[in-house]
C-alpha cells in the first residue's frame, strides 16, 4: 500500500494578496493620519496656552509697570537711651546722678509713585513722603536710581508730586485714562511695591480685581488734620501698605486712580481698597506744579444742618423747609456774598447734589477748584432760588 506525505501547501491566489496589501495600506495611512492629527491638536493646544496667556491684564501690566517707581524714605526719631549700668542709679537718685545720652534712630519708609508726564514728574500719595526728613532713594523697576526733588503735596487731597532732575528723555512714562468712565465689575490692576523695603528690589507686585464701586467719600482725621477723599474708587485688587501712590489701571493699561487706603478693622487687607480718581488727581497735580500748592478754593459762608438746629429759632427766621444747610454768616466779599446769598437761607443742593450737613457742603466744595462755578439752589422763606457763585481762594 502506497502512503502519502503531508500535503503540499497551495499558492495564495492573487487577488486575496492584493486584499491583504490594501488592507495593510489602509491601517499605515490611518496611522500616519491619526500621529499628525494628534500632533496638530497638541500644536493647537500649545497655542491655545500661549494666546490665553497673552492676554489683557498682563499686556495691560507690561504697558504700565516700567513706568512705575519705589519711593524709600527714611525718618529720624530722638530717643532716650540709658545705659544699663546706670539704671540702678536713676531710679534711685534721679538725673544729676545718672544721665541718659540721647541718640537718634532711622526709621524707613516704603511707597510706590509712577512717571506721569515726559517732563519727569512723579504722582505719589502724600501720606507716602509726609513726616520724612529725606527721600532715601526712588527707583524704577530696571534698577535705574533717579534723583528727584520735592514739587509740592497737599494733605487733604493726599496727593504729592515730585519731579526728577536732569534729562528726562529716556523715561517710561504712564498713559493716563479716564476714571469718570469706569464701569462696575471693570477690570483693574493695583500695581506697586509693598515689598520693596523687605525685599530690597524694585519690582513692582501686582494685584488685579474689579470696580466694585466710584464716588465713595470718606473723611478721616490724620494727625492735626482732616483729609477728605472724595469720588474715591472702590476696588477688591488687594492694596497693602508699600503701593500706596502706585497706579490702578485698567485693562488697557491707562492709570485711572491713584491706590491710597484699605478699610479693615484688623490693619491688614479686608477686600476693600480705595484708589484717588486720577480726574481729580490730576487737575490737583497740575495746580501743585504750577503754584507749588493747592489753592483752597471757598464759598464763603458758614451754617449749620436744618435738622440740628431749634424749631423755635426756625420758626423766628422764616424757615419753611426741614431739610438742608442753613446760613448762619456769609463773610464779605466772598462768591457767597457776591451771589447774593444771604444769612437765613437755606442751602438746598449745590450743582444738583442734596446738602443736609455742613460736611456735605465741604465735601462739594473740596471737590471744586479755584475758578470753577457752582450753582446753588437756596429757599428763602417760601421762595426757591437759584444762585451761581464763581470759587475764589480762600483767605484764611
């Protein structure tokens, strides 16, 4: 019998290679496609990054902080200082025996102020170069020491400008924008050195947040005087001592404030900042520049609230209304009496603001400036009137 040996293998038909062939083309292309579409969105990811990290705020950062400078101050303190070895002799036997030396201690100070103009004037707070007995250095953000000098401040308005000596040119300076236009939740950037002092560099930090409210007022007792803020921004970009005097800018990157004060109960930051409108910052800089000072403008008569005041004594004078600012002198010579106001009137509104406090009419007037006109509405008996007064200096 015949046996057979293992069967011998068929040649693949042509037209199932060609299948096969196809098919492996198929799987490489879609896996060539499938690697470039992946590098494409890693690409586009990438790039996606990159443009969300070039956004406004830092673009709006990158225009304003080199313009941006740290103000280092420096005051003298006398103190007693009695050696230890003598102690035992002062609480005993008093002075003649035991007398302390007297030396003096340098304190430091740290505030922030920016470049306003090309002819190298420089915003700060007042409060920033107030009881200094010399500015120790005013730094830009390259490291560029600039030597400046004092042009003028004004305590109740707390603003301060200084100017730097020598050629100007090469300065960076800031763009200015419009502070009555800002809007509620606008975004703002509060730029400036709070570390400076600890830190010993003049890069300035930054702290963003919204417009949380404009035209806030706030009278606070500083020392002998009283400032009066007026029309103040309110902001939740976190203000901390070391950038009072820097720049609040919005996302343009034009100074719309100056960063001046924070409301906290604790001393530290508490959500509420306050920055100078730099509309008013800046018609109170052109006048320091130009005089040297703030020229205090008045109205020139003096009165007390309606609703404070005895409803006899009203009733004697012929006051009809309940509300409102009643004028108890009108000085001579003054826009007031020029006006026409008289003593027994009572200040309804001045330009279309209710008064019903003499703190509100210092407000208003605190506001304006020599030469600005105010218009009056005043009841006079049963009469209502309308006067217009031009501001003068006031004559103290």
């Amino acid at each position: 019998m015949k046996t057979e040996g293992p069967a011998a293998a068929r040649p693949v038909p042509q037209i199932l290679r060609r299948q096969v062939m196809r098919t492996v083309m198929r799987l490489l292309v879609s896996g060539i496609l499938g690697i470039q579409a992946l590098g494409a969105g890693i690409a586009w990811a990438q790039s996606d990054i990159d443009a969300s990290r070039n956004n406004a705020i830092v673009r709006a950062i990158e225009l304003a902080a080199p313009a941006v400078v740290t103000i280092s101050v420096v005051s003298y303190q006398r103190e007693t200082v009695l050696e230890p070895l003598f102690e035992d002799f002062w609480g005993l036997f008093g002075p003649p025996l035991a007398r302390p030396r007297v030396r003096q201690r340098a304190v430091e100070g740290i505030g922030s102020g920016f470049i306003y103009d090309d002819a190298g004037h420089i915003l700060t707070n007042y409060h920033v170069l107030q009881g200094a007995d010399a500015i120790v250095s005013v730094t830009l953000p390259d490291r560029r020491r600039l030597e400046v000098e004092v042009v003028g401040g004004d305590e109740r308005s707390d603003i301060a400008v200084l100017r730097v000596k020598g050629d100007t040119s090469s300065l960076p300076r800031v763009a200015l924008g419009d502070s009555d236009g800002l809007r509620l939740g606008e975004w703002v950037i509060a730029i400036g050195n709070p570390f400076g002092m600890l830190m010993r560099d003049s890069q300035p930090s930054v702290s963003v947040g919204v417009v949380s409210a404009v035209h806030r007022k706030v009278s606070r007792t500083i020392g002998n005087g009283e400032r009066l803020y007026q029309d103040l921004i309110q902001t939740d970009a976190a203000i901390n001592p070391g950038n009072s005097g820097g720049p609040l800018v919005d996302a343009r990157g034009r100074v719309v404030g100056i960063n001046t004060m924070i409301f906290s109960n604790s001393g530290g930051y508490q959500g509420l900042g306050f920055a100078l409108p730099i509309n008013r910052v800046k018609r109170v800089a052109d006048e320091l520049i130009r005089y040297g000072r703030r020229r205090d403008p008045w109205f020139g008569f003096r009165g007390q609230s309606v609703a404070e005041t005895d409803p006899y004594t009203l009733s004697q004078i012929g006051v009809s209304v309940d509300t409102g600012v009643l004028v108890t002198e009108v000085v001579r010579d003054t826009p007031a009496a020029k006006a026409g106001l008289q003593p027994g009137d009572v200040v309804l509104a001045i330009n279309g603001e209710v008064v019903e406090h003499p703190l509100d009419v210092d407000f208003i007037n605190w506001a304006l400036f020599v030469g600005d006109t105010a218009e009056f509405d005043v009841a006079r008996g049963s009469k209502t009137l309308r006067l217009k007064l031009r501001l003068e200096e006031y004559r103290g």
